[in-house]
C-alpha cells in the first residue's frame, strides 16, 4: 500500500546510497531510440549476448523439465550465449494446459548473480515435449571475483552505516545474507545485508536491503523494503506453521468490522473451542488477533503466547469484527478461491503452503493504519478512528496477498520500474479480486480505486489510495530519483493503468490470465516497463489471443507509454553529457569547461567488454560543452576510482584497492588532457584520504587515521604536509581555490557543539578568518556545513539540524572581516539541510527538497536545482527538467552539470544558464 512507502530520509538511512541498479552501460552519449517493436519474435538483451526474450520456437525436448530446458540451452549456445552449468532451478509453474516454465537463476562461479533468472517455456508431453520460447536475464561476460577481501566485520559496519540517525544506527541490526554479484558491467562482488533499524521520525521499523562490495567496503546498492525481522529465539514460531494439531473442519459465525455477521470456517480444537482456522482448502488459512501488541513483536513469526483467534463456542465475540480477524479470514479464503479457481494456483506458494494473517496490531502504541505481506504472513493494522480494520478492504487484502504470489514467482525487485510492477501487479489483482468477487461492473467509477473502502468517512475517491484510471504515462508522468526507491509506489499506475485497461478492453478472465502468466513465466527480478509490456504480449502468444486481441494488449501500453525508446521522448531543456549514471556516493566534478564522474563501465564507447572488464568503477572526463567523446581518466589497474575533483586542468581522485593483496586507499592525480601520467600523491598504510580538492599547483586533502581526522597540503607540486588542527577539532567540505584552503571545522565545547566555516591563507601559512556558530544546551543545534570559496568569499549553510528544515545561505570575508546574508532560511525556495552548495564565481547553486505534497507525489514535487546570484537575489529554477536532479557541480559563470532523473534513469546533464520560471 502506498504508505508504507518512505523516503530514504526519513527513514534515518542514507539518501546517498545507491537506489538504482544500473544495467546501461556508462557512460555512453545520448542516441537516436530504437525502433519500437510492439510484438517482438526475437529481444536483444542490454549489456549481455543472451537474448532477453526469443518466441515462436517449437523444438523437440527430451526428459524432464528442468534437463530438456538445460539440453536446448546447450545445444543453442550460439543463439543463447548461456552456460548451463552456470543455471540453478529456482522454480517451476505448470498450468492446466500443460504448458510448463523452469526458471533457473544465474551463479557466477557458484555465487548467485543478483536479479539474474533465464526461464525457458516447453509444452506437451514425453516424444511431443516442445521449447516455445525463451527468456529472461542473464549476464554474459561477468569477470567479478567471488572471494570477499573486506573483512566480514567491515562490511556489516558499512552495513549499519547506511543507516543516517546515530541513535537509530546504534540500535540497528544487519542480517547477513551472503554474497552476490551485482550485474553491473563486469559485474561486482556484494555482501548482502538486510538492515533493520526504527524511522527517528516515526518510531515504526524500518529494513532495507543493503549491498556492500566487498572488495571495497561502500555500499553498492540499496533500497527499502518490508522483509520480516530475523526470528527471536524459542518465542517465535514460524508464521506458516499449523497452528494445532487436531483441529476438525467446522463452521460457526462472526462479526465483521463493519457489524455484520458473517458466515466463517473454523476449526473445533480437541477440548472443544473453537480457533480461527480455515481448514476447507489445501492451504490452511489461520488468522491471529495481536490484541494490540506492535508490529515489531512479528518480525520472526508469531509469539509463542499468542494463540489464533478463538472463541469457547462457534460464535465468536465481537472482538473478532473490530480487531479485523473476522475480515482477514474471509478476505485470506477470497483471494486463495481466485487465485485457485480462476487462474489454477495453489495458494500463494503455489503448493499450498498454510496462509497466516495477524491483525490488531499497533505501532508505538498507537492504531497503525496500514497494512503489508513481510514476506511469510499477512499484518494488518488495526486503523483506529478514521479507518477500519486494514483488512477490512478486499482489495487491499488481495493486493498484499499478491505480493505473496510475486514473490514465489518473478520476485520483481522493489526499486525502480521493477518495484513500480511489483506494485502495479499486486494494484492488478488486488482490485480484479475485488471487482470479481463483488460482481462489480469494469465501468464502475470504485473498479480502479485501490483501498477506498477502508475509511469510516468520505468518499471513495477521496479514501483511494490510488486509481488506475488515472491515465498517466511514462513520457508526461514518469517520476525518478531517490525517492520512494526510485519511484516503485509513484509510477505504479503508469503500468498497472496499462493492465486495467487492458481488463476493460478484453474479456476480465482472459486478461487475468494473461498478466498472471506474464507474471509467472516470463517477468524476472529486474524487469522494466518494456520488458512488462513484452511479457504481456508473449503470454497472449501462449494463450492463443487473436491478432486483434494482441494489438488490443499492445494498444493498451502504447496508451501509457510504455514502449521501446520512451525515455528518449521526455522532452528536457539540458543538455545529455552522458547516460546512465547511477546515483551515488560520488558526485561529478566539473570546472574550466570540463566534467569528470564515475561510472561503473569500463569504456563509454564500447560498454559492457571494452578493455579489462575486472574494474569495478572508472572516471570520465568530457567537455561541458558536449562536444567530443568521454575519455577514461583513471587507470586500467582493477581498482576502484572514485570522488573526483577538477580545476579544469587536472583532476585528483581516490583509487581503492580491491582484492586480498592490495587494500590500498591512494590519491591520484593527472591531467584531464591525458598529456602527462597519472601521479600518487598519498598511500599510507592504515590511513584513508578523502575530500581532495585542487587548484592549479595546490592539492589538499583529508586523511583518517588513528581515531582522528587531519587536513593535508601540497603547495605547488612538493610533498603533502599535515596543517596544524587543535585537539578534537574534525574538518569536513575542504574546499580550494585561488591560494585559499576553506573548511566547515567542528568541535565540542562542554556541552555545545560548534561548527565553525573557516579559511586558510596558503601564503601566509595561517587560517585568517573563522565564523562560529553555537550551539545553546537543549536548543535546536545550529550546523554550518557546505562551504565553497567562490568569487573571494567564502560561502556556507547555516541551518538547525534537523531533518527538512531550511538553511540560510551565508557569505563570509576571507579575512574574517564580515558575513553576509545571500539567501535567508525563510525566503522562498531556500535550501534543505543536507543540499550541497555548488558555486562559481557568478552564481551560486543548491537542491530543495521538498516534503511529501498532501495529493501525492509529483514530477514537480521531486528534489530540484535552484541558482541566484553570488552576491545575492531572487532564486531560480536552474532546469525545468520534471524529474529529480541532484549533485550540482559549478562550471564556468552560470553553467551547472548534475545527475537528472528525468529520462527514466540517471544521466549526466549541463545547463548554461538558469531557466528561470517554469
């Protein structure tokens, strides 16, 4: 449901980790889209030889399953380019028709390849056995070691340092579940940890999955989920368990949460009670009252101390309604008849495993208004005065429930389009439970509304949490970026739009099986939109649609947009530097006309295979201008280059060293021209350099080690010497320009904490101005971060610390002579804490952040780019991009490059100038 969805910030974990994988290879120029293909026999794969989908086949198939599908593999290797030997059965799912799907999952030398799964289709049986098509993604030419070099201790901390709020990181745990290889470019070696921490903001749990590379120790990947909290020891029992041994089908009555009484299957225990236990179908359903204990105390399975539901006689009491029991079992038999009888599944397992639903649960003691699958149960809140029961609505019931269904099926990833078809899938079924169970018209103005019956009050449309029909495509509505895991819950309707109508146009049953075998034979983890809209195709293929009904499905996507090359149909008022960055813990670089970032491809031409394919990450350097071809600057030495700097003239970056011989952290420097050789300029064993900035001959940079942080300088061109630093007194945003060194210095005195902008003269050896800001016991902390010397001065943030709230933008001599205000915390469109400034000597740049509007987020909504004057003025929009922009990077007079979300991924992009109003 749609609020469970937060943002990485308030949930206290980094917004700068990783939200997206991406599977582009960067960082490659803008090009003319491909043509679009709206009923594909054969789809090439992206950054991999294996095809992402081959149709139309009928070719012989000898044995079982799971050995004919690896035999046709093998014996078209040069169709496939897939190792068998490299395929796991992770599944199968045959159907009335004896139509039969093997879903393998890719390992790379014995380690599983993250999102990885090739699923081959066959029909008939014994000496009639035929392959009729193929499909998925798998990875060739993955070179990533499987040995982790970063001790197991080191990557849990990387783990729990995700997590952004001290307090909430001091409590968190990391579940360990054990390497992978995440499938970018040569692919990259990842501890996978499920973290579990509590929103500072909200007090309720909070988990999210996170990837550490463990040849490097940063996080790689990461993005929120809802998975169950590891078990807590012999309290806890599993959710899927029966619930008693003995039980005997019966049937008594009960109160629903709106008073009615309704008609429910029971189970009579040995002493003659009575338990919520449905025992009339394969799957058992067992519905358990949590009496107003907190979600929490669920994570690992159900209490030892708590029975199901029960009631002494057949009637059961009043309770049963307002907790939500009564509902949450009647819906749980609803969902496992339409799934079984309509489309042949055998709960939501598929075998029939028992279906567990805890209702009446709370969160910090209050009604919690939600509702959500952890993966092994069904929780519900318990609502409280403005809403019922959560399971009190059928379609809220039927879509979390599917969720359960996605996830023993192509397990869709919950980030980005993946995430947003996860949602849209379980928005699909959720509502075509509900439409079908209640005999509801496809014309009725409640078919596409999700969750509108849950409130006491109000009108359906105002109670929905969503709407189908609220025709939004990928070109107009596409939202990308950070938030809610890169849009999985915001861009939802754009696909789940496209099914509905899809249920609209053609007969409701047969549109039913049609997403659900695209769903269970041909969607894989990382699936996007287009691949969605593919699946759909070739399962009408299967199930014998008609051409007609085929341009029908295809109509209904190009409806919503979705078809090959949209993301080149977004119309954007920059300039594509280069395609698809991910977002990261390193921004670009750029000054003097010339940009530097990272990518983790190797070559910006070649992509996936060019050159030494073992790297993890490589640096870029290109013209602001657009003009020209990215070059590589960073050697070809298998290490990982990141956190650039640039004066326009050379670049200086940190290189980490990523096997078992070399655990390296060195500064290096070239010439962007690449005219001269790259040069070390810092390697000491145990220390960690970092914030390196440069400007013409001078390099300084930060250095870590021995429980202190210290700032170190090279003055033209000789041997980097450490600056004088009082005791306990820690530097952050170095910042260099023009023979000054500036940065944002802190320290704690008695019970105040001080953080103080300061500036280094480098000719005269000694800081010649300092601004402090403190900090009153008990008072809101004043925090001044962000500094940047630009135009003479230097400029900071200054802003209470706390999450959302607005900083000034201050501007300061550097003789310490005086401050002035370029931007007050009340003005318009001032900058969020946490933005970094980016300045030149003409205008100064920054991102606002906005909360979540009360309608729901919007394009407009999303983190945007601002610019005024140095000297101060009246803010503006720097680009009227719709999607996200973040990391800004001060050019040249007025010209920023930053990472913009707006295509559907993450490219690199330039402005010259401010836009202005949009």
């Amino acid at each position: 449901m749609p609020r469970r969805s937060r943002t990485s910030t308030a949930l206290g974990i980094g917004a700068t980790a990783v939200v997206a994988l991406a599977l582009a290879a960067p960082p490659a120029l803008a090009g003319p889209a491909a043509a679009p293909d709206p009923v594909p026999s054969l789809v090439a794969g992206q950054d991999t030889a294996a095809p992402q989908l081959v149709t139309g086949l009928a070719e012989p198939a000898v044995g079982s399953p799971a050995d004919a599908a690896r035999a046709h593999l093998a014996a078209h290797a040069d169709r496939y380019h897939v190792d068998p030997g490299e395929l796991a059965e992770v599944g199968s799912e045959s159907t009335a028709d004896g139509r039969r799907t093997v879903r393998f999952e890719q390992r790379h030398d014995g380690v599983p390849v993250f999102g990885a799964q090739y699923l081959v289709h066959l029909t008939g049986e014994g000496a009639g056995q035929r392959v009729e098509s193929v499909g998925g993604r798998y990875f060739t030419g993955l070179t990533a070691p499987t040995t982790a070099t970063v001790p197991a201790a080191a990557l849990r901390d990387a783990a729990l340092g995700s997590v952004q709020d001290p307090k909430a990181r001091a409590a968190a745990t990391a579940e360990d579940h054990g390497l992978v290889v995440l499938p970018d470019g040569a692919g990259r070696l990842a501890q996978r940890f499920t973290v579990h921490a509590t929103d500072p903001a909200t007090g309720g749990p909070q988990a999210r999955e996170v990837f550490v590379d463990a040849t490097v120790g940063v996080v790689a990947l990461a993005y929120d989920t809802r998975a169950p909290h590891p078990a807590g020891g012999t309290d806890q029992r599993a959710a899927a368990a029966p619930a008693a041994a003995g039980l005997e089908p019966a049937t008594g009555t009960a109160p629903d949460a709106r008073g009615n009484s309704a008609k429910v299957n029971i189970a009579r225990l040995p002493d003659g009670s009575y338990q919520l236990t449905d025992l009339t179908r394969p799957a058992a359903i067992t519905t358990y009252d949590a009496g107003g204990r907190d979600e929490m105390d669920f994570g690992g399975g159900i209490p030892a101390d708590l029975p199901p539901a029960h009631s002494p006689g057949p009637g059961f009491p009043a309770s049963t309604g307002t907790s939500g029991a009564t509902d949450a079992s009647v819906n749980a038999g609803i969902v496992y008849d339409f799934y079984h009888d309509r489309l042949g599944r055998n709960g939501l397992d598929g075998k029939g495993g028992a279906i567990t639903s805890v209702v009446n649960v709370t969160q910090d003691g209050a009604p919690y208004a939600n509702a959500y699958w952890d993966g092994k149960k069904m929780i519900y809140g318990s609502g409280g005065p403005n809403y019922y029961p959560f399971s009190a609505a059928l379609d809220i019931a039927g879509h979390e429930m599917t969720h359960g269904v996605i996830s023993n099926t192509a397990d869709l990833a919950g980030m980005g389009q993946a995430g947003a078809m996860n949602e849209a899938i379980a928005d699909y079924f959720g509502n075509a439970i509900e439409v079908t169970a209640r005999g509801m018209s496809m014309n009725d103005p409640a078919a596409a509304l999700l969750g509108e019956s849950k409130c006491r009050t109000g009108t359906p449309q105002a109670c929905a949490d969503r709407r189908m029909d609220d025709h939004r495509t990928t070109v107009n509505d596409y939202l990308g970026g950070t938030i809610d895991n890169g849009g999985q819950h915001l861009n939802a309707t754009i696909f789940s739009g496209a099914l509905w109508d899809i249920r609209r146009t053609l007969d409701p049953l047969t549109a039913d099986r049609v997403v659900y075998r695209a769903l269970t034979a041909y969607l894989t983890p990382l699936d996007d939109f287009v691949a969605g809209r593919n699946a759909a195709l070739a399962a009408g293929r299967d199930l014998g649609l008609s051409p007609a009904q085929l341009r029908t499905v295809a109509a209904a996507f190009d409806g919503h947009g979705i078809r090959t090359g949209w993301e080149s149909r977004i119309g954007m008022d920059s300039r594509t530097l280069a395609r698809s960055l991910s977002y990261s813990m390193a921004p670009p670089a750029a000054a003097g006309g010339h940009w530097v970032a990272m990518a983790p491809a190797p070559d910006p031409v070649k992509g996936t295979g060019g050159g030494n394919d073992s790297k993890t990450t490589a640096l870029y350097t290109g013209s602001t201008t657009g003009r020209g071809t990215p070059v590589r600057l960073s050697p070809d030495d298998g290490r990982y280059h990141s956190w650039p700097a640039t004066d326009g003239t050379n670049a200086v970056w940190k290189a980490i060293g990523t096997t078992a011989q070399d655990h390296s952290r060195e500064l290096l420097t070239a010439p962007l021209s690449g005219a001269g050789p790259v040069r070390s300029l810092f390697l000491a064993p145990g220390q960690e350099p970092g914030s390196a900035q440069i400007s013409g001959g001078d390099i300084a940079f930060t250095v870590n080690g021995s429980g202190r942080t210290g700032i170190w300088l090279s003055h033209d061109g000789a041997p980097a010497v450490e600056l004088p630093l009082a005791d306990g007194h820690h530097p952050d945003d170095l910042t260099l320009k023009d023979g000054y060194l500036a940065w944002t210095e802190s320290w704690q005195d008695g019970q105040q904490h001080v953080t103080a902008p300061t500036v280094y003269s480098i000719a005269a050896g000694k800081v010649t101005a300092q601004y402090t800001a403190h900090a009153a016991p008990g008072a809101a902390a004043s925090t001044a971060s962000s500094a940047r010397l630009a135009g003479g001065r230097l400029l900071w943030m200054d802003a209470p610390n706390r999450i959302g709230a607005h900083a000034a933008i201050r501007s300061g001599a550097l003789d310490g002579s005086g401050v002035n205000e370029v931007l007050a915390a009340d003005a318009p469109n001032a900058p969020t804490i946490g933005s970094n400034l980016a300045a030149s000597d003409q205008a100064v740049t920054y991102k606002v952040e906005s909360t979540k509007p009360a309608g729901g987020w919007t394009n407009s909504a999303l983190p945007k780019l601002w610019q005024l004057p140095l000297g101060g003025g009246t803010p503006q929009r720097l680009s009227c991009n719709r999607g996200g922009q973040d990391q800004p990077a001060a050019d040249q007079g007025t010209r920023v490059v930053w990472l913009d979300s707006t295509p559907g991924r993450t490219d690199l992009v330039v402005r010259d100038r401010a836009a202005g109003t949009c």
